[in-house]
C-alpha cells in the first residue's frame, strides 16, 4: 500500500509521538499489550493534538473500557451474536456519503463491499459519545440495522475512527474493497 509503516512497541510508546499521523491500533491489542493500556493518556493527547487513532476490532474482554480506553465514551456491543452482521454479502448502506473517510484516497462504493468472506464484522460499537458519527449501517436477514460498524469523531484537533470491521481477514484474502477503505482510514485527521 505504500505506507511508512511503525511498529509502535513500549520504547516507542513512551518516546515522541507527534512524528505520526496516524496510529493504528490492531485486533485484540488492548488486551494483549499492558503497555499500550498504560499509553492511554498518551494517546489520546497525541489525538488532541491533531492525529488520527484508528482502533479495530476489538472485545469487551480485551481490555476495553468504554470510559476510558477510546478518547471519547464509545460501548463495544455484547454478547457478539447480537453485535455482527454474520452474511458477508449483507447490504451496506452509507450513512455519511460526504464524510472523508469514504471519499479518500478512494471513494468507498457498493463495488468495495463485493467477494467479502466469512463475515461483515462483529462487536460492533452499540453506544457513544454523540461527537461520534456512525458512518456505515448493515444487518443480517430479519434483524435491525447496527450503525456501530464504523464510527468516527473529532477529538480536540485530531479524530479517533473505530471499526468493527473484519477488515484483518478480508486483506488476508486480498478482497480490494478492505484494503481501499483501510488506505482510507489510515489518512491523517
């Protein structure tokens, strides 16, 4: 993808941040990584100043406070059946056709979510702050659209963008749609 890539571990974590635009924060990493809860404070005033955090996919259980881990108040959905869209073709309706995210690099159409596998996502976000924006809407047969998919708010001068998206598993399968949307998320705020 082109990207200057950081592998942010605890040295880094304690050092200098302001040299990143973004900072992407991977599946389960919470619950994995002591040292990146305890850089919390630390990244979110690296959000305040101006960058982009981008969280994905993560599990109540993994170390995730809604007060307290995401910069703003932001309630990751539980038990997971009640919180994913199993039916990777599942329609997805764009609730912020303007919004940046979904327009650059790449602008995000029905195309993107095409040849999907497995699944749309899972522990969608089921409440937040209202400076969130829930950017996409999708659902299983017979149930209510979830917004929680991806949602993403202005935070002091920068933003934080959460997804619950499988996007890990759709850029393993090289789907083009994942890896357009995640060129997307990674922009600086």
């Amino acid at each position: 993808m082109g990207l200057d890539v950081t592998e942010l571990d605890q040295a880094a974590l304690s050092g200098d941040l302001s040299g990143f635009t973004t900072i992407v924060i991977g599946i389960f990493a919470f619950g994995t990584r002591p040292d990146l809860a305890a850089a919390t404070a630390k990244i979110h005033k690296f959000v305040e100043d101006g960058g982009h955090l981008v969280t994905l996919y993560h599990r109540p259980s993994d170390g995730w406070t809604p007060e307290t881990t995401p910069p703003l108040y932001l309630k990751i959905g539980t038990p997971s059946l009640r919180w994913r869209v199993t039916n990777p073709n599942a329609d997805v309706t764009v609730l912020a056709p303007e919004h940046p995210l979904l327009n650059g690099p790449n602008t995000i159409t029905a195309e993107d979510w095409s040849g999907w596998h497995k699944e749309r996502g899972l522990y969608f976000a089921a409440d937040w702050d209202a400076a969130y924006q829930p950017l996409l809407a999708m659902h299983d047969a017979d149930e209510k659209p979830l917004k929680g998919a991806l949602v993403s708010a202005r935070f002091g001068k920068g933003r934080h963008t959460h997804t619950s998206l499988v996007l890990h598993h759709q850029m393993d399968r090289l789907i083009p749609g994942a890896f357009r949307l995640m060129a997307n998320l990674v922009q600086p705020a």
